[in-house]
C-alpha cells in the first residue's frame, strides 16, 4: 500500500503511518465524552462499482473506559465531500456484530442492516472482500459470506462515483493490504 495512493484526511490529532500497509492511530481519548478520529481516501479516480478485498485488524482500544462497540476500522465507499461534509456508505464488523449504513453532512447516518454475529476479536487478522454493483453489496469476512444487501425503496445505499475510506474512531488499526477491481 503506497502513500501516494491516499490521502490524509484527518489524523486525530495522533498518527498516520504507512509502513507494511497503513496504521490509524488518532491520539487517545481520556474521558468518556469525546472522540477522535483518522481517516484516510483513496487517491484515484472515483468509482461506483467495485470488488475491494483487504486484510486488517484492529490492533488497540483508545477510550480509557469502557470503549464502544464502533470504536474500530470502518471501510467506507461512495465518498463524496459535499458541502456540509460527506456523503458515504460504510461496512463495520464489530465486537457486537456487523453494521452497514450510510453517513451525510458532519454526524448523520442511516442503518441499513445490523446483525448480531459475527463478532470482531481484538488482535485478531481478518480478510475482508466487498462486491458492489449498482444498489446490491455482498461482504465476506475470512471467505464467509455476512451480508447480501439489495436495496429497497426504503433502504438504500449511496449509488454514485467516489472514493474509498479507511476509518477509525479511538481504535488503532492496520490495513495490512488493500486491491481493487474495477472492471466489472
């Protein structure tokens, strides 16, 4: 994963480093209110349609107390910066589960599907592949299929052009690797 294929959105006020991949670790956060977050984009062209396999882990838990359950790597697609922020699709797997929504302008979001298994370990090595085409998404976590999402008039995902996101909020993560497919 060459620097020169991201670009540094936000560091967290801590660190972004790319050696044998990209590690995330915004500053730790000392009490129970507040966050801090990285994020890096993705430096190429935008895409709509994708097949993106990647293999991380969640290496360390910043929040002094208890951390919450979506303090982890986010993968986002469809980024877009608009002018109250962004418009972006995102997958977590999480310790309590999985989580696919959408996020617009600074803090809104949309769930578009929670479920209660597989849960994420800390330390732990996963592969994780996301398939994309028009409004239908199926993720895989370790060559296991977790999720086949086809939108509905009530749910649906972000469908336009734009960038890929690595994201984490008072987590440090490393993206060991990262390839994309476009040709579809």
């Amino acid at each position: 994963m060459k620097e020169e294929n991201w670009l540094q959105a936000f560091d967290g006020f801590g660190d972004i480093k790319f050696k044998n991949g990209i590690q995330l670790q915004p500053r730790s956060i000392a009490s129970e209110k507040g966050t801090h977050a990285a994020l890096v984009l993705s430096n190429a062209p935008p895409v709509k349609d994708f097949y993106v396999k990647m293999t991380y882990q969640n290496l360390q838990f910043l929040r002094n107390e208890k951390p919450n359950s979506w303090e982890v790597f986010w993968f986002m697609f469809n980024f877009k910066k608009t002018s109250n922020g962004k418009q972006t699709n995102y997958f977590i797997f999480k310790p309590n589960g999985i989580e696919l929504g959408k996020a617009w302008g600074e803090f809104d979001q949309d769930f578009l599907f929670t479920q209660s298994s597989p849960l994420a370990n800390l330390k732990k090595e996963y592969k994780l592949i996301l398939f994309k085409k028009d409004q239908n998404l199926k993720v895989y976590i370790d060559d296991i299929e977790v999720l086949n999402f086809k939108a509905s008039e009530r749910k649906n995902l972000f469908d336009h052009s734009g960038q890929f996101g690595l994201y984490t909020e008072d987590a440090v993560v490393h993206i060991k690797d990262f390839a994309l497919c476009t040709d579809l």
